[in-house]
C-alpha cells in the first residue's frame, strides 16, 4: 500500500479520518459512491470540502494510487469528483489509480480553486 506522505491524516479538530494507518489483512475496503443529500449536516460538508482541497493540493489534476486515502472519507467523492483512471478498474484495491475530474470538482468545490482573472 502506497502512503501519501504529507496528506492530512484527519479533519483537524475532529475525528474525520482522511487516511489509513496500514493495510487490512483481508484487502482494501471496496470504494461505493454514496450519495450526498441535501440535509447532511454542517460538519460532514467541511470535512468533504477539506477532503478535495487536501487531494487537490496534494495531486492536483495528475492522476494517483488510492493508497491508504480513507475509502469512506473517499467514497463520498467517488464517481462525481474522483473518478476511476485505469480501466479496468478496481475498487478493492490500494493500487487502483484514480483522478479529479477537474470540471465536476470546480462545481462541488468552488472554494477550492482561485478564481481565474
């Protein structure tokens, strides 16, 4: 498993998870895209925000290896902001290769990216 080195390890101040300490045994954690409505609370939005904005400054639109990024944490992004990079794809695997699509991720997130003059 692939270890970002540098990457949030969690929300700070809470306990949002963004990454994981080591590998489980029986493999990766499968990655689903849930879906996000409306009504979800206040503090589950900042931790998605800060989520993309620490994948962003850390791989920008490049695209990377899940590694030990949180698959629940990253989950929430999967199949709209983060997207699959290989085909085929894996979504049980540390070493699937992923990647921001850019365009949706400017919509979610505008507070991510300067505005352009």
């Amino acid at each position: 498993m692939i270890k970002h080195r540098g990457f949030p390890g969690r929300l700070s101040g809470t306990d949002y998870q963004f990454t994981i300490r080591r590998a489980a045994k029986e493999g990766a954690t499968r990655l689903v895209a849930r879906k996000r409505y409306a009504d979800r609370r206040p503090a589950d939005r900042r931790a998605d925000a800060a989520f993309f904005a620490a994948l962003w400054d850390h791989f920008g639109a490049a695209p990377f290896a899940r590694g030990n990024l949180d698959a629940g944490r990253l989950s929430w992004l999967f199949g709209r902001e983060v997207i699959p990079a290989e085909e085929p794809f894996d979504p049980e695997s540390y070493d699937a290769m992923l990647r921001i699509d850019v365009d949706r991720a400017r919509q979610s997130f505008p507070e991510t990216f300067p505005e352009e003059a």
